[in-house]
C-alpha cells in the first residue's frame, strides 16, 4: 500500500521551503522552455524548405531563357535568348535516358468569365507530362492529353480554386469559360498533390502549349522548359546532368561559357544539396546551444540539490535521532528532486510551446514550429537523473553522518 505518510512529508517539506523549491523548478523549467524554442524553431526551418518546395517533384529541373551579358563569336551581349519547339524536341531526344517527364511551358495572363462571375487568372500553356513534373492531382475530369496538342484544341484543366470562383457549386466539366473573349471548355479539375504547398497553385488554367503558340503569336516559342530526371540518377549525378544541358542550350544559341545570366536552370538536385547541407549545419548548432542549456540546467539543479541537502543537514541530525533509517532520509531528498524536476519541466514544455504558437513566425521563414514529445522527454529525464544523483550522493554522505554531528552543524 502506498505510504500517504511519507507523500505527506514531502509535500510539507516543499511547502515549508516555498524560495527553495521555487528556485529548482524555474532552473529546470526554464532550461527545457529554451530547449523546446530551440528545437522548435529548428524544426520550423525544416518545415519551412519542405513546403517551400513540396509542390514540385523532388527531381525536377527547370530551365530559363534570358538575355546574354557576354559577347561571343560576332553576337552582341544583351542578345535575347528564345526558347522554341525545336530546342523543345533536341533536349528530349538527346537526354532520353536521363529524361523521366518533359514539358515546355508558356505563361499567360488572361481576364476569365463564366456568366456572371469573373476573375483575372495565369494560363499555364504545356505539355500533358507537366501534370507530373508539377504533381498535380486530378479531381475531375483529366488534364491536358496528346489529342489535345495534335489539334490544338481548346480545351483547358482549371484549378480547385478557380472551379470555385467561377462555378460556385456547379460541376464544370463541359462548361466553356471566355479568356480574353476566346471561349474554351472545361475537361478537368486538378488539386495540389502535396499538402501545405501554395494554395495560388489551384489557380492556375493548364490548355495545350500548341494551342497557346497559335492563338498568342502564332509562333512556336516556348517561355520555359521543365522535366525531372531520372530517379535512378544520384544526386552528384543529376547535378551534372542538369550542368550537361546548360552546356547544350549555350551550344545551340552560341552563348559564352561563363555567360550566368542566358540561361538559368533550377535544379531539385542541387537544391536538396544545398538544404540537407544547411539543415545539418542548424542540427549541430541547435544540438550544441541545446545541450549548452541542458548543461546549465544540470550544473543549476545540482548545485541548488546540494545546497538544498547542506541546509538540511540538522534537519537530517533531528530525523536519525528519532530513529529515522539512512534510506528513508535519502528516499526523502531523492523524491523530492524528482517531483520539482518532474513537475517543472512539464511546465518548460508548455511555456515553449505556448511561446512557439503565440507568435506568427512564418514571416521569419519558421512554419508550424514544433519538437518531438520524445526529445523533451529524454531532457526532462536527463535532468531528473542528474538532480537525483546532486541530491544522493550529498544525501547519502549527511545520512551517515552521526546525529549529534548534524545536530550541531551550523
């Protein structure tokens, strides 16, 4: 059964030494409030670049014409650089093996209706493996497919969002909506795959990039061009093979080498790279900035165990005098430590994580900061063990100690 009596002491002995216990708890409950924020905000980074980038496919690479900064072989610099369809059919055709998706992209900004309702939206013009490459997901319907572009066709897939704006309730497929007056029916309705990715991407209206090459110019420029790797590439070997094709597109339009501003690729690879890189840098500082707390914490509640037991010392002298075993004494101090230890580091978890979602952080690129229960945990019991052993050993020692010397301890 359990002995109330001795619950009863303890929770006397702390009621009696308000300063005393007050003192322990804050040491504890502020070391794991400050290794929870830490954390915290860790985690929130991470969060961050993971739904920074979540909407595209984690092997994908994107190209981007510019203008050229150097000259070279008679061209001037400030030469544009234009992407077409037959630079389009090079790069799929030349890096087949390393071509999982591909498509050309073109952007347009166009004024929607449908009835009354009506709204300004960005039409994205591409190729039917763009639905991969962008992970979008189709929710009714299908997405742009090769009839489409073989008769540029004027067929369209509109985001979730736009469905709503437009069509309220109604199902749109079938539904001819006007962009800039130009009127285009409805096959499909997509979502974002990836949650916590940007909601604007449901915004967007995918038609056939032929279609959007003869309505707007009548030409067969490309704004961009998109595709993911290979995923059997490793990482060093697709940022080489993302390298292969800059060095490519500067071949076909006689752009200098060290020219950086013509063409300009974004490539998951590298950028993964660079993030793993920059995450196990910020793992190391917070973990040693963590433990640095944590080390406070320990060398705080110690040294206040210690004092606490040296205070106690006649206390102990009083209790051996009335036939009180060593081991109830240090069971005594033990259970203490462990209950204001306990108690106060559960407290450092709540304040860190009321101050982690007090705030709006993602200004500061830190979104749903937030750190495992486990490793608080394992902090909290780190600091219960070591407040334990501050409190045995001096326990121990000034339970040996003969009565009428703790008596007369000043």
């Amino acid at each position: 059964m359990p002995d109330y009596g001795f619950f009863r002491e303890v929770f006397q002995s702390l009621n009696k030494n308000k300063l005393r216990t007050l003192l322990s708890g804050f040491t504890v409950a502020f070391a794991i409030m400050l290794f929870t924020i830490l954390f915290g905000i860790a985690n929130g980074f991470q969060n961050t670049f993971e739904n920074e980038f979540g909407g595209d496919a984690n092997n994908s690479i994107f190209i981007y014409s510019g203008r050229t900064s150097k000259a070279v072989e008679g061209y001037q610099t400030g030469r544009k650089i234009q992407f077409d369809n037959k630079l389009y059919e090079i790069i799929k055709d030349e890096f087949s093996n390393e071509i999982e998706f591909i498509s050309g992209r073109i952007y347009k900004n166009v004024a929607a209706s449908y009835g009354t309702e009506k709204n300004n939206y960005t039409v994205r013009a591409v190729n039917p493996e763009h639905q991969f490459i962008e992970r979008s997901e189709i929710k009714l319907g299908r997405f742009i497919n090769l009839l489409d572009l073989k008769n540029n066709t004027k067929n369209i897939t509109i985001g979730n969002l736009v469905s709503k704006d437009l069509f309220g309730d109604i199902n749109p497929i079938g539904k001819y909506i006007d962009l800039n007056k130009i009127k285009f029916k409805v096959v499909g309705v997509f979502v974002e795959r990836t949650e916590g990715s940007d909601s604007n991407e449901e915004r967007i209206i995918y038609m056939p990039i032929t279609t959007a090459q003869k309505i707007y110019g009548n030409n067969d420029y490309i704004d961009q061009i998109n595709l993911t790797y290979n995923q059997t590439l490793t990482e060093n070997e697709a940022i080489k093979f993302g390298n292969k094709l800059v060095k490519k597109i500067k071949d076909v339009f006689f752009v200098a080498s060290d020219d950086q501003s013509a063409i300009r690729l974004q490539n998951r690879a590298r950028e993964n790279q660079e993030i793993t890189q920059f995450n196990s840098i910020l793992a190391i500082l917070v973990l040693i900035i963590g433990l640095g707390t944590l080390v406070a914490g320990i060398v705080g509640i110690s040294n206040i165990m210690i004092f606490i037991v040296k205070e106690r010392t006649k206390e102990i002298g009083i209790r051996k005098a009335l036939g009180a075993p060593p081991k109830s004494i240090i069971s005594l101090i033990i259970f203490e430590s462990i209950l204001v230890t306990s108690m106060a580091g559960y407290l450092g978890l709540l304040f860190g994580s009321l101050i982690l979602n007090s705030f709006n952080l993602e200004d500061y690129w830190i979104t749903d900061p937030s750190v495992s229960s486990t490793l608080v945990f394992s902090a909290t019991i780190t600091l219960i063990i070591a407040g334990t052993l501050a409190g045995y050993i001096p326990a121990k020692r000034a339970a040996s100690i003969k009565p009428i010397t703790a008596l007369r301890d000043e």
